[in-house]
C-alpha cells in the first residue's frame, strides 16, 4: 500500500477498527514512554540544582513534550517523510496526548504533600513520581481512544510507520 496518501485518506472504517482498547493502550504506552523520561529527566534535573517548584516543572514539562515528539518524529522521518511533514504528523499524533499527561501527573505530584521537596534519595519523591505517571497513564487512554476512534491522534502516525 503507498502510505504517502494513506493518511490523508483515513476511512472511517479504519478508524473505528483502530480505536480499540488495545490499540489505544499501545499508543498512550508510547506516549507515556516519552512522557516520562522528560518527566523523571526534569524532576531529578531540577531536584539536583535546586530548582524552585515552578523551573522545575516547567523543564519536565519542556522535557516531557521534547521526549514525546522525539520518539514518534525519529520513526517518521525513517518513514521517508520530509521534515517538514513528519513534525505535522508528529504534532497530531501526540500533542493532546502529551497535553493530558502533563496536566495529570504535573498536577498530582504538585498536590502530594512534601512531593516537590523530597530529594531524589527520598521514597515520596519516587513514589509520587510513579504514582502520578501511573495515573497520567489512565487518564490519556480514553481521549486516546477516542482520537485514534476518529483518524487522529496515533492513527495519523500509524500510517507513516509500523509498531
């Protein structure tokens, strides 16, 4: 099949079959995947230096959304795309997704008591870490759905490269 006009074309038949269950839970596995290096890479940067509560979060925020595009635009590019049409691909595979999981375990480690000013050799910093990643996990998987559902979200990226 020439995926150049694939995803351009998306059958509503497609999307439907692509916006099981399973098929979402692999794509906002890939998402968290990107997510949460970003994530564990800004929180332990900006734990290390000292960062205030807000640096730090913005750089795994920055980080998160960094990470997240790397790992779907490096796929897309070795699909032949132009540079230029893989970060479009990139941007709509991944943004809502990368979106909910930063507000989800941003916001949960922000509300754990002592989350933000645990070390990195405490247990509350790790836990709360794991904890907040977990639940960011859950809270993309049904908007993923819904995206892939409709021909968006991961199902423009899967038109590019095979998992």
């Amino acid at each position: 099949m020439d995926t150049s006009t694939h995803a351009h074309n998306v059958s509503p038949s497609h999307a439907v079959a692509g916006g099981s269950w399973s098929g979402a839970a692999r794509a906002t596995l890939h998402c968290l995947t990107g997510c949460a290096i970003g994530e564990v890479l800004g929180l332990v940067i900006g734990t290390a230096l000292g960062l205030s509560t807000g640096a730090t979060i913005v750089l795994a925020i920055v980080l998160a959304f960094a990470f997240g595009y790397a790992l779907t635009l490096t796929p897309v590019l070795r699909s032949g795309l132009a540079l230029k049409a893989a970060l479009a691909v990139t941007l709509a595979a991944d943004t809502v997704s990368i979106t909910v999981m930063e507000l989800v375990d941003n916001s949960v480690v922000l509300v754990i008591p002592g989350a933000m000013a645990a070390g990195l050799g405490d247990a509350l910093f790790w836990g709360s870490l794991a904890g907040a990643l977990f639940l960011a996990f859950w809270a993309a998987l049904p908007v993923n759905r819904w995206l892939i559902g409709r021909g968006k979200g991961h199902a423009v990226m899967h038109a590019h490269h095979a998992h």
